[in-house]
C-alpha cells in the first residue's frame, strides 16, 4: 500500500455483516438475483454491510450504470440505505472505477483504500481487498497504479458503453491469462505484507478477500482472515460483542 492515502476510521456497530469477491455479472441476471436476494434478507435491525471488493465482476466506469443489471443492483442498494442500513464498499480490483456517482446512485459510500474498524467488541482490525497484498506480483502492482492513474480515471467517464465494456472484457481476459502462466507463490497474498500491514495500522485483525478460498491464521502480529467468496458455504462474516461469527448467505449457486 505504498504512496496510497491511509484507510478510513469507521466504527462498526452489533450485527454489522461483511461480504467479499460477489463478481456479479451485469449481464447475468442468476448471478445478480442471487445478491439482491441476500440483501432484501439482510435484518432490518442491521447496522452496517461491508462489501470488501469486487462487487462486480467488471464496472468500467460511469457508462455502466444504465447497463444491464445495474439499475435494479442500485435501486436495492438506495432502498436498504434509506431504510438505514449503511453500505460500506471497498473498490476491488474489477470494479476499481467505482465513484461519486455510484456513491450518489446507491446510497452506499466507498472505502478506496480499505478501512480501519473499530469492532463491536472494542478490538481494531484492519479492511482491505486484499490485491495491494500480493507484493511478490511485481507486474499487477505496476498495472494496478496505471489503471488507478488520474488519466485513466479522467478517461474512463468519456467511454460510450459499448466501447468500455469491449475494453473491460478485453483486461479481463489479458488477466485470466497472465494468472494462468504466473507460479502461485507469485500471485499469491503474502504472509509478510499482512504482518507489516496489521503493525504499521495497529490492529490485531486483519480481513481480507481477494483470494476467495477462507482462511483464518494466526499470525505473531495478530489474525488473519480471508472471507470466502461470496456464494460460499460460510461468506458472511458477523461482527458481534463476542467476537466473529461465520455465516451462509445462502446465495450458493
């Protein structure tokens, strides 16, 4: 996370929920259907949903928005914020060009660099994706600053639908590829960035996604978590005062 701003401070109250890696495809009304079914279950009483990256599979910036699924994914998101549920959502490393105008659309608000949490039960804990923790991937993290350059991001509004979503499908596939040829040690999340990422924010947890595939570790700097990815047999995480509870959606495919 180096030369990235620091992550906001929020408080999570009982009951928050937190959610990773949903990859809803826009064009894909099942993979869609499935999320706006776990958010109209979610408790009325609930605090606050924590979605920690990748909410869509690709967004390519503000052309979006009148696409496909996206109207009905931003009038549930709207609804449940009315209603008062508070939304929280970290950028992933698909949907990167979240901004201002889905913020204003959804009614959620968004963490760019993650978040450091103050949990129900007093404790910090720290909230990312999980990408900027892949330091061995030397050529992601080049190309991650370049797609999050100012440029790009002054570009990507000016996008006709149509000519964005063949420039996302095109990365995306760049990406599969190149995933397949790097050695899994390269690509992976390191044990050594989370370690320096728990001292250096001063929290006992870290929570991750990114990775899809659970995990809980300690760690001699604190825990460490990877939420499974969504549609999971255990993809909730429910913060509460005595500690972490593991859930199903029930959003399994």
């Amino acid at each position: 996370m180096s030369g990235a701003a620091a992550p906001l401070e929020i408080d999570l109250g009982g009951g928050t929920l937190l959610i990773t890696d949903l990859h809803l495809d826009l064009e894909s009304p099942a993979s869609v259907e499935r999320f706006l079914v776990f958010l109209a279950r979610v408790e009325p009483d609930c605090p606050a949903l924590i979605v920690l990256g990748d909410l869509f599979d690709v967004w390519v910036g503000p052309a979006a928005m009148g696409a496909g699924a996206t109207p009905g994914v931003l009038a549930a998101l709207r609804a449940r914020a009315q209603a008062g549920l508070a939304i929280w959502i970290v950028p992933g490393n698909r949907d990167f060009l979240l901004d201002a105008r889905f913020e204003a659309a959804s009614g959620a608000r968004l963490l760019p660099e993650g978040a450091r949490a103050r949990l129900p039960d007093g404790s910090r804990a720290l909230l990312l994706h999980g990408d900027t923790l892949c330091t061995r991937d030397v050529g992601y993290q080049r190309l991650r600053r370049v797609l999050r350059s100012r440029a790009v991001r002054a570009l990507a509004p000016l996008l006709p639908w149509s000519l964005a979503r063949a420039i996302g499908r095109r990365l995306r596939r760049a990406s599969v590829q190149a995933l397949m040829r790097k050695p899994a040690e390269e690509k992976s999340i390191q044990p050594d960035a989370v370690d320096a990422q728990l001292c250096a924010n001063g929290a006992s947890l870290l929570i991750c996604g990114h990775a899809h595939e659970f995990r809980d570790e300690a760690r001699t700097s604190g825990r460490w978590i990877v939420a499974e990815a969504f549609g999971g047999p255990r993809d909730v995480i429910r913060f509460t005062p005595a500690g972490l509870a593991f859930e199903s959606s029930g959003a399994q495919p």
